[in-house]
C-alpha cells in the first residue's frame, strides 16, 4: 500500500492554514505518488471531490469567521470517516478532495461517500446557531476515469458538478457520455432520496368491504409522492426504481409505521376498529428482519396485532422458501394477518395456498375478467377459491370498477371488494369521514 509520511507533511509549507490539510499543490503530488503505486502495481484508486452547498450563504448571513469555524469542523468530520492512508486536501474556499490510495472497487468510494453524507447529518452547534450541511460529491475512479493526476482530478470535478445538477446532496460517478434516459433516472433516484429526507410521502386509504354486510372492516394503505412541482406522483412511477436501489427499505418501513399510527388513531377517536393493509416488497422481506421490525412498530404504535395484514406479492415465494415460512409463522403466532396480493399474476401457484400461513387471497381484476370470456378460466377461479375457503381463507377481489365486475364476484363467492366502485383512495380525514358513516 502506498504511504506518506505523516510528518513530512506537518512540516510542509503546503497545508492550508484554515484546517491543518493538504492544499492544493500538496494534495496533486500526493495524488501522482498515488497514480504511480497503483499503475506499477495495477491497483485501483479514487478521487471525491466535495462540495459544501450553501457556504457562501452561510458567510452572508453570519459573517466569514462563522464559515472558518464551520469549515473546520466539517474538515473533523470528513477525516473521521477515513483511514489513515487516506488524505483529505482543501483546493479552495467550499471544497475538498479527497484521495482514497487503494480500494477494491468503485463501490468503496461510494460507501466512503455515503459515510460522509451520514456525518453531516447532525447539525453543527457553533455559537449557539444549528446549521445543517450538505454535500455534492463527484467520485473519479483510476483508471477507468483518467490516466494522469490532472485527468482525474477533472473527471471528478466534472463528476460534482453534474451532483449539484441534480439536486446536490448527492454524489455521482464520473461518466463521459450519458444518455438522456440515464440523466433523468440519477434526477429521479436523486429526487427520491431527497423525498424520504424531507418527508413528501403521504398516505392514502382504500377501503375494503365485507360482500355480505356491506359493512368496511379494512382498508389497504397507499403511498403517494407529494411531489413539489409535480403535484401527485403514483407508485407505479417510483416503486420499481426504489425497488431496484434499496430505497424501499426505509420507505417500507415509513409506511407501516404511518399506517398504524393512523389506525390506532382513528380507533382512539372512536371510530369503528378496521384491519390495515400494508404491502411488503420482496427485497425488504428478505433483507430485513421484518418480525422484529413488525413487532417494535406495534409496540410503538400501541396498535393491536389482529389490525395489522401484510400483503405479499408471489415472488416473495420464489427466494429463501425455508427462512420465509418461519418468518411468515412467527408473524402469524403473533397475531398479524397475512395475504398474498395480486393472485393470478406472474408465477401463480396453488402450493402457496396450501404450504404458507396465510389468511388471505386477493385476486386482482384482470384475473376476475378473464373468466367472463373462457369456460375454463371460470373453471379455474371457482377452484382456486373453494380451496382459498377449504384453508379458512379469505377471497378479496380487488380493483373492482362497475357493476358488471361486481355481480361477477358474488357469483364466484369471493368475501370482500376493493375497488373504485366503493371509493378511490382516500386521505386519512377523508377515510376517517367515510368510516364515521
């Protein structure tokens, strides 16, 4: 591994004077010494150039002194998310470099990155005043990204630039073309991001109702993206993203611990109790703990289990079938309501039903509609629901739109409807009015 001695570097006129960091001049040398260990022994190296955002804000509103003061603290921060072969340098007034001498792969610099956005999240106290920093990070890779120390050191600074671009608070990789479809998902992925941090999610509820009584006895939580700018944004446009980049696990957990707060409530208004749908992604199933998650989020919400129903989608299914089945009967031990969502799509299977604890099959519409034009998909929908009955399941028909689709569920003999025809998702107060009826 390459090393530089700490103190020559003490002695060298070319710390910055502010925080006791490379300056510029010092911060390329070292960075040659760098490219010239990982090219004779083909290693891997990375540059971050950082960004504070809104420092020159900060030094208009509570004077440069106040700036130098935060500077140093953010230069502490930054230092303790590295190792000590690692070197911070300070090129100019709001930015950083960092120089990462030897990594296994592009997605170490990623992780030191993300160790840093999660630094600044407390705010700094400095003379009384709370301020919170953000960053903007551009990440170049040798020798993907460049050849030389100039090369790279540009690349990087390309790479930040194209971070504020998108937000800032953000990092990004170098990359010297990027189609117009790539740019708009790192906006989108970006934005998402930005969304969780400031809390653009909110809720809807759709109820769901008893076939026989007519009476509501649940309803299926909903998120929406409240979107500045855009109004409101659908799950179909962001989930499968926040799917693919993890995003969903904190999301998935926002949720359900918004919705049984919501229900508990509404119960303690007085209002009548209902169960609460909450729909599980396979990653976070899988990735998480999810028992232990279900169980402090009750506990927190005081929300009995018996009001809680998990929706699981089929692919849940298809990983990890022995840790999913303990996983499905400790939840079900506990008291909390498990259904497989949207039956009858994708890798459909009659095995489910009779191997998982579930009390629960929603089929959705096109399944339903099917059976108006083939003698042997009725055939078929009529069995799968005298065996959802035979296993002391319930069948729920969900996205149920007109009369024509309603009269075709009863005659199949399914339990409860979801659907337009009884009502669109609603915000909580607009639910809460609907229940109070």
């Amino acid at each position: 591994m390459l090393s530089i001695q700490v103190s020559e570097i003490k002695k060298s006129p070319y710390c910055d004077a502010l925080t006791g960091l490379h300056n510029g001049a010092l911060f390329y040398n070292c960075l040659e010494q760098a490219l010239s260990f990982a090219n004779r022994n083909e290693k891997t190296l990375a540059v971050l150039f950082i960004s504070i955002d809104r420092l020159k804000l900060i030094n208009d509103t509570l004077g440069e002194s106040f700036g130098n003061q935060l500077l140093r603290a953010i230069a502490k921060r930054l230092k303790s998310c590295l190792r000590r072969s690692d070197i911070v340098g300070r090129p100019g007034r709001n930015e950083f470099m960092v120089l990462l001498p030897e990594i296994r792969n592009a997605e170490d610099a990623a992780r030191i990155a993300r160790k840093f956005f999660a630094s600044m999240e407390l705010p700094f106290v400095l003379k009384k005043n709370e301020i919170f920093i953000t960053l903007s990070i551009g990440i170049s890779v040798f020798p993907e990204d460049g050849n030389n120390a100039k090369a790279v050191l540009n690349t990087s600074y390309t790479a930040m630039q194209r971070a504020k671009e998108l937000g800032k608070n953000s990092y990004q990789f170098y990359s010297p073309s990027i189609t117009k479809k790539d740019f708009e998902r790192m906006v989108m992925e970006n934005s998402l991001q930005s969304a969780l941090r400031r809390n653009e999610f909110i809720m809807h509820y759709q109820p769901q109702i008893d076939l026989k009584t007519g009476r509501i006895i649940g309803a299926e939580a909903l998120i929406r993206w409240k979107r500045p700018g855009a109004g409101l944004v659908y799950p179909k446009e962001f989930l499968p993203l926040m799917e693919e980049t993890g995003l969903i696990v904190p999301l998935s957990e926002w949720v359900l611990k918004t919705a049984c707060e919501q229900n508990k409530a509404w119960q303690n208004a007085g209002l009548q109790p209902i169960r609460i749908a909450v729909n599980v992604s396979a990653r976070h199933f899988h990735e998480e703990d999810l028992t232990h998650l279900v169980s402090r989020v009750l506990e927190e919400t005081g929300l009995a289990p018996s009001y809680l129903e998990l929706e699981l989608t089929e692919n849940v299914f298809l990983q990890k079938l022995d840790r999913t089945v303990r996983a499905l009967k400790v939840l079900r031990k506990m008291g909390v309501n498990i259904s497989i969502d949207d039956f009858g799509t994708g890798y459909s299977s009659l095995v489910y039903l009779k191997h998982f604890p579930m009390n629960k099959l929603k089929i959705v519409e096109p399944f339903i509609s099917s059976v108006s034009f083939s003698n042997a998909e009725e055939v078929i929908a009529r069995a799968i629901i005298a065996l959802a009955h035979t296993l002391n399941m319930k069948v729920v028909a969900e996205g149920i739109e007109n009369e024509r689709q309603l009269r075709l569920i009863r005659s199949l003999k399914c339990d409860e409807l979801q659907g337009n025809i009884v009502s669109r998702p609603l915000p909580a107060n607009r639910m809460a009015r609907l229940l109070a009826k």
